[in-house]
C-alpha cells in the first residue's frame, strides 16, 4: 500500500522483484543503482551470504520527482530466491504496490521459475492482494544464454495475466530499465485511479 506523507509532501511506493534463486532480482536492482544519479537515489542495502546470494532482501530508494506537488519515491526490494525463505518472501510483499517477476530463461530453470511464480501467487493471495489488479511485469532474463527458451514459451509458463513482459541481460543492463519504467508507470496509473 502507498504510503503519503503529507507533512514531508510525498508519496513512498514500494516495488517487489520477485522470482527464483540466482535469476537476476539482485542484478537487476545493483544495475539500478549503479546507473541512478547519485541525488535522485539512496544508498543501496543488501544482506547477502558468502556466496552472494541474498538472504533477505535488497533494499533501493529511487527519487523520481513530483506529482501534483509530492515528491515521489520508489523503494526497490528483492525476496530471496531459495524457497526456505517463504516467510521472508511473504514479509517483505507487505505493502506492496507493484511486482517484478525475474524469470530465468534457462531451460534448466523451468521448473524453479514455474514453482517461483506459484509461490508468488500464493503469498500475494495470503497477505490479502488479488493480482489481477496489482501492477506486475514479467521480466524473461538471461536472454543472451545459450539454451534460453523460446519467448513464447517462457511466456506460456510464467504469465499471470495480461502483464507486460520485457526480456533482459540484467548482467548487461539490457531490458532492466525498460522493465523499472514499466512498473513504476503501472504503479502511477494505479495511483491516479485510486
């Protein structure tokens, strides 16, 4: 849920990327903050275990100006990948206001991002949002590996709804801005019809 704060005239919205282990959520948001101007964004916080995958989540803050006066922010958040984290995943999808769902195009990783995207469902269901309204884009990435599945295919396994779906190199920042720009307009348009 959006949070206002009228004293500080601005508008909080909080964006989940969300999908399965080492597909690129963290990628993803480490290549957001490396490419933001260092005024419009705050510092980037991440709890990670030796192996460099998260353990709980990636935490960004993007400043993107005003809307009828109010200072928009976007606070950017990842979930761990690795399903004994679901009580993790569910947390952190409280007060969501839109979802990213990072998929892996590597056939290998079919199952995981089938079980990832099912999951994600679920825990939408159970903190009490109906994700035929929620903002959600599907991002396909690791387009540039070889055994990528086929767009179509992917698309056919992971589509929720009539999403936007948005392929990406997140190790090359291919598609990560489409995707943040996809989201966030999302996000603005259900705002204004609130």
């Amino acid at each position: 849920m959006t949070f206002i704060n009228y004293a500080a005239r601005e508008i909080n919205c909080k964006i989940v990327y969300y999908g399965p282990g080492l597909g690129g959520k963290t990628t993803n948001i480490q290549w957001i903050h490396e490419k933001t101007r260092p005024d419009s964004k705050g510092k980037l916080i991440s709890l990670a275990t030796e192996t460099d995958r998260t353990l709980f989540f990636d935490f960004l803050p993007i400043e993107l100006g005003t809307i009828r006066g109010f200072r928009t922010r976007f606070h950017l958040y990842t979930v761990p990948g690795q399903v004994f984290y679901d009580a993790s995943r569910k947390l952190i999808l409280k007060g969501v206001d839109g979802v990213v769902f990072v998929a892996d195009s590597q056939e290998m990783r079919r199952d995981a991002n089938v079980e990832s995207a099912e999951n994600l469902k679920t825990n939408l269901r159970d903190n009490g949002y109906d994700l035929a309204t929620l903002p959600y884009v599907l991002q396909l990435n690791k387009r540039d590996l070889p055994g990528a599945l086929p767009v179509e295919r992917l698309a056919a396994d992971l589509r929720l709804k009539d999403e936007p779906t948005v392929e990406a190199v997140a190790t090359k920042g291919i598609g990560v801005f489409d995707t943040l720009k996809t989201i966030i307009r999302l996000v603005l348009n259900d705002l204004r019809r609130r």
